[in-house]
C-alpha cells in the first residue's frame, strides 16, 4: 500500500500560481477579502517517466475491496503515516437504479458515500488532513464544519490520538453537537441559534489568518487545507471502476455526475480525479459534471449563471423558506468556499448547475424509496435529506429535455440518514409504509457504523459572536489539552 518511491508533494496557491508551504495555508499574494476565507492552495505532485508508468499500473489495479481503502491510491501522500484504523475507508458501491431509470428515463447509478464509517463521504477528505497532519509532526488540530466534517474529524481524531477543537455556528443542531463531544473533541459554539455558517466562519478565518492555530500548534482540516479535496479524487476512480464493471466496458465512462454541492470541495475534487485518469490515458472522455443544490443558496448555481469562474458569488440567504433551510441544512451556502474551483469544474466539463425546492426533494426521496424499496432495503440506503438534491436534479434533467433513455447519470449520495431521522419522518408522514422502510433501515445501519467512543466526552464552550472572546475559547480549550497530554505521559 505504500506511495510510488520519491514522489513529490507540494503546496502552490491558486492565485499567484506561486509554491507556498504556509503552514495556515495562507498566501500574501492578495488582498482580496475573500482570499482570507476560501481554499486558496492546492497540492501537485512531480514524477518522472519511471513512475508515470508505475502509477498508470496502480491505478489501473486500484482494488474495490484493498483492505486499505482509498489510501492505495498512488497519489496519495504521507500512506507511511496511515494507522491501524478499525475501519475501511472509501470503496462505496455503485447501484444501478433499474426501475427508478425506467421513470426518469435515463440509466441512472447512486454512488452511496453513506457506506463511510461516520455515514459521509467527508471520510475521505479528513483522512487526508489528518495524514498530512501526522506527517508534518502535528498532533493537534482545529476544524470548522456544520456537522458532518466535524464528525468525520472527531472519529478520526479519537483513532489517531488528535487532540481536536471543533467550531461550530450556534444554528448547529444540538444531536450534531452531542455526537461530535461524545467522539472526544471539545466544541466551541459560536453565537445564539440564528448565528449561520457563515458568520462564524468569518470569525474562525481571521483566526487562521492571524496564526492563532499555527502559533498553538495546530493543523487547520478546515476548507482551506488543500489536502483534503485528495480525498475526492477517489470518488471519480471507484465510479470508473464501478462503471467498467456495471457495463461490462473498459473505459466506459458516464455522461453525468451530479453531485449535492454547498461548499464546492467535493465537486472540484471528483472533477480533478476524472481529469487525472484521462492524463494518464486510463479513459478518453469525461463526465460532465452537474453541482446540485437548494434554491437562493448555491453561490455555484449563481456564478454558472453569471459565466464568472475568477470571482466568487455570495447568496441571499435570506430568499431561502424555513422548511428549505432545514432540509438542505447541510448545503446551504451564502459563501461556498470552493466555489471558484467548483464552478470551474462545471464549466470545464460542459456540465450545469441545478437548484431545487423542498417539494422536488420530498417527490425524489418518495420516488427512490417507492421504486427501489428492495435495492434500499439491501443495502441500507437512506439519503440524508439534504442530498437527494441529485436524485431530483436528474429527474428535472429529464423534465428539461437534457437527458433520454441512452443517458448514464451517476448521482451522489453524499451521506447517510441515520442522523436525521426526526426530519425525514416529517418529510415521510403521508406515507406510513415508507416510514417503516425507513426505521428498519436506519436500525440496520446503526448496527454497522463504528459506535467509537472518545476517551472523554468533550468540552462545550458557547461564546457570543466576538473575536476575542472565541480567541479566548481557544486559548482555553488548549490549555485543557495540553494538561491531558501531560497526564498521559
């Protein structure tokens, strides 16, 4: 499982083009506001012809049931850090949609990433965080997220022995809370329940920027760290994979992929991956590619729209109805801060971005649960609410003419629902049936997913929305750990 011999990683920013081992991830390069916010650095590697042949070889041996998960990927850094984790990360099955495909007249595959060990594709990104992290002699770290990143890291970090701080807005639902602080990781909430993401956010940049993480120590998994979108390559070489073997075709590749995007990460990462494989002749053509998201909150949607692939677009998301907000919690985005590498991706591919409403959601979720009820059942599929966006963008795709009965769309499953069972039973309450469905698979689940527990239940430290005061937070939750360490010793 080792990495290609002498391989070389590196860190360049995306906007002076310029390398850069900043350890906040960070560039002087520009006094863009935004700079200070979004993902800025991306990571190359550099081989020789030896090794380009090596690597062709890895990939096209890369095995759908290696033990090791996504980390035989040849171009995966720092896999010499890589521990004995009780988990596989990755290698989520494809499923063919047969009858689903008969309605929405196209052949369409769902990639299910709720197969990963917290139940979410941002598995795949925190591993990498958290190996480069290892590998630079950091063993602390800090992560920002609205739920589901948070609670990938805390698994990890409990496994890999990070001291973790997670923050996290005040609009943060408090069982998301509870299962982060159970994995071990102390939580800084930010603001009152109405305080958003993104305001938050703003404030957790500007410590960044100002080298507070640094300065203490800490790995930032946050967006800005470029090494976590390495982790989204891979979705693209399993659908490949996948695909080959689902058609029975070498190279075959699908004309969409459409995936639930708010921050853009995953969308730019998968979008990489693809491009990767045909650089190295492994497929000759590429998807195209399709960000799906919630009505007034796709800063991707309004820069598609706009033809603008340098700039960001920021959101109103105050256009956004309630039941929405709830529903696609998870994606909603006044600010995607990857956006710009997103909606290049989009463009790129000659792809599209699509928005949808609560109703196309709740008739998507009806549809797969209905049709497939046997392919859901046997593999315990059940969409968290805010990703059956890609189910229902490819069922407007059909309404809008863009696909036909010869089209392959492979819709991703961004996440598991098991941790959103009150809002999918109210989504499912006409239908009593569907909600038994649902509740036997989400027992099932339970039972597969890795109830870890951290060595401690973390702290919870609520602030106001005041820099200083989450300055100080910090400050105190460091002083916490660095205390246990000592114990330890």
């Amino acid at each position: 499982m080792p990495a290609l011999p002498n391989l070389q990683f590196s860190q360049i920013c995306l906007v002076c083009q310029r390398p850069n081992s900043s350890l906040n991830y960070s560039c002087g390069c520009s006094d863009e506001p935004w700079t200070k916010e979004y993902r800025i650095l991306d990571v190359i590697c550099s081989f020789d012809s030896e090794q380009r042949e090596q690597a062709i070889r890895g990939l096209a041996n890369y095995d759908m049931h290696h033990p090791s998960g996504i980390l035989q990927y040849i171009f995966t850094p720092h896999t010499s850090h890589y521990p004995n984790l009780p988990f596989r990360i990755g290698l989520t099955p494809l499923l063919a949609l047969d009858n689903l495909s008969e309605d929405y007249e196209a052949k369409i595959f769902l990639k299910n990433e709720g197969d990963n060990p917290s139940g979410c594709f941002k598995d795949r990104e925190t591993i990498m965080a958290a190996l480069h992290s290892k590998a630079t002699g950091q063993d602390k770290a800090v992560i920002y997220s609205s739920g589901n990143a948070a609670a990938s890291a805390a698994l990890l970090a409990s496994e890999m022995n990070f001291g973790l701080i997670t923050c996290v807005a005040g609009d943060t639902y408090s069982e998301k809370v509870h299962y982060i602080r159970k994995k071990g990781s102390d939580v800084i909430r930010i603001g009152g329940p109405k305080t958003t993401f993104e305001e938050g956010y703003r404030l957790f940049a500007r410590l960044n920027e100002d080298g507070v993480f640094s300065g203490l120590g800490y790995d930032n998994w946050s967006v800005r760290n470029p090494y976590r979108i390495i982790g989204d390559k891979t979705t693209a070489i399993e659908i490949i994979k996948q695909y080959e073997q689902q058609t029975g075709k070498a190279g075959a590749v699908p004309d969409y992929v459409v995936v639930p995007t708010g921050n853009g990460s995953c969308l730019a990462g998968i979008w990489r991956g693809f491009q990767e494989l045909r650089s190295f002749g492994l497929i000759d053509t590429l998807p195209k590619m399709v960000s799906a998201a919630i009505k007034h909150a796709s800063p991707v949607y309004k820069a598609w729209q706009k033809n603008r692939t340098h700039r960001p677009a920021v959101c109103d998301l105050d256009q956004v109805s309630e039941s929405e907000k709830e529903i696609g919690s998870i994606i909603l985005a006044e600010e995607g801060y990857d956006s710009i590498e997103a909606t290049k991706a989009v463009f790129e591919s000659g792809g599209l971005a699509m928005v949808l409403t609560k109703s196309e959601m709740k008739s998507a979720l009806i549809d797969l649960m209905t049709r497939e009820k046997d392919t859901v059942l046997h593999h315990n599929v059940l969409p968290e609410p805010a990703s059956i966006v890609s189910l229902a963008s490819i069922k407007k795709m059909k309404q809008q003419g863009i696909t036909n009965n010869n089209t392959a769309v492979v819709a991703l499953l961004s996440g598991h629902g098991a941790k959103s069972k009150k809002l999918l039973l109210n989504m499912l309450r006409n239908h009593p049936d569907l909600r038994m469905v649902m509740k036997h698979i989400i027992e099932n689940k339970k039972s597969q997913l890795p109830d870890i527990k951290g060595t401690r239940f973390g702290t919870l430290v609520d602030v106001g929305k005041d820099f200083e005061e989450i300055k100080d937070a910090f400050h105190q939750l460091d002083n916490q750990i660095n205390a246990r360490d000592i114990l330890t010793v």
